[in-house]
C-alpha cells in the first residue's frame, strides 16, 4: 500500500462512519413516525364524534325565563337580537340534506331538534351558527351540553333539520333588520321519562322545552 492510500484511508473511514451514522438516525426517525401517527390515528377513530358531550363550565341559572313561541331580547357578539322558539322534537333520526347520507342517528342518546326564528336588530350581520347556535346549551338533569355543530363526522345535522322544517341553513348570514327561521340540534344522554328540558343562553336566559317522554 503506497504512501497516498495510507494518508487517506483514515479520513475515508471517518466519512463513512458519519454517513452510517446519519442513515442510522433517518432510518429511526422513520420507523419510528408510522409508529405516533397510526397511534394519534387509533386515538381519534376510538373517539366517536356523535356522542354526546357535557359543557365544560357551572351549571348557573340564567338571569330570567322566557316561555317557548314569546320572544326573547338577546345580545350577540355586541348585537341586538330577539330569539323566539317555535318548535321542538325528539326525533329519533334526521335525514341528511347537503349530501347522499343515510338519515343521521346517534350511536348512543338521542337528539333534541329545535327550530326558532331570529331577528338581527344590528349593528351588523348575524350568523346563526356562530353567533347564536354556538353559545346555546341545552340543559338536562342537571348538566348543559352544547349543540351538535358541524359534527368531526361532518354531518350538518342542525341546517339539514333547519331546511327539513322549511327555515334557513343557521351558516347563512342575517342582515341587520332581517329575520329567519333556523334550528339547533343537540345530542344529550338518554334521561329518565319525565325529565325536564331546557335552552339556556348562558347568562342571559333560559327557555323551558318541556318534559321528555
């Protein structure tokens, strides 16, 4: 072995351990990655979307009640508005409008649907799926639990209700001096006969549903 061979064999060798070294960590970084991401995947299929959910927060008692179909003066995101409802049904399935879908039914509790007229008094536009359907809960045996919005299941369950009922997809728009008739969905836990329901926006009022059967 000549002189010029032996003066670069060391730094041969030197690169081609950095090189090893280098494939050996991006061959454990990608091994390991399917690893996380078919674990997140498991997490979230495990999840079911549909099922009902409690409202984080206190259960507090709304300032005053409003009777079902007697208009109710709300403010929305620093609008005037006045919230009246005009029907409520335990449906056991709704069919799915928007989409070729089988009529939606939840795995487990069963779904409150409710249609209501809202005024926008202004200033400004009003969005009943942001600014109204988003703030309201429903209150059974004593827990609150929020409307079925766009569902993770990407189900539209409240505007295909709304257009069933012959009122207005809650994502549109209401200008200021307009009203529509909308509707809210929610998904609560099966209840005993007899329990009492309630619309409750937080901090501002709460509307008696009636009992269920």
């Amino acid at each position: 072995m000549n002189d010029t061979i032996r003066k670069w064999l060391p730094l041969a060798a030197l690169l081609a351990a950095l090189m090893l070294g280098g494939c050996g960590s991006s061959g454990d970084s990608s091994s390991t990655a399917p690893a996380r991401t078919d674990t997140v995947a498991k997490e979230e299929t495990s999840r079911d979307p549909c099922e009902p959910r409690r409202a984080p927060g206190p259960v507090l008692d709304p300032p005053r009640r409003v009777a079902k179909g007697k208009p109710a003066s709300i403010e929305l995101a620093q609008r005037r508005a006045t919230l009246t409802l005009t029907g409520i049904s335990l449906p056991r399935a709704i069919p799915v409008r928007f989409d070729q879908r089988p009529p939606f039914e939840p795995k487990s509790g069963f779904l409150v649907a409710i249609t209501y007229e809202i005024e926008n008094s202004g200033p400004g536009v009003l969005k009943p799926s942001e600014d109204l359907n988003a703030r309201l809960l429903l209150r059974a045996s004593g827990e609150q639990y929020p409307y079925a919005r766009e569902l993770p299941c990407r189900i539209p369950i409240s505007a295909s209700w709304a257009v069933e009922q012959g009122g207005t997809n809650p994502a549109r728009p209401v200008p200021a001096g307009r009203s529509v008739k909308s509707a809210i969905v929610f998904i609560a836990p099966k209840q005993e006969p007899g329990t009492k329901l309630s619309l409750v926006l937080p901090e501002q009022v709460g509307i008696p549903l009636g009992r269920t059967g």
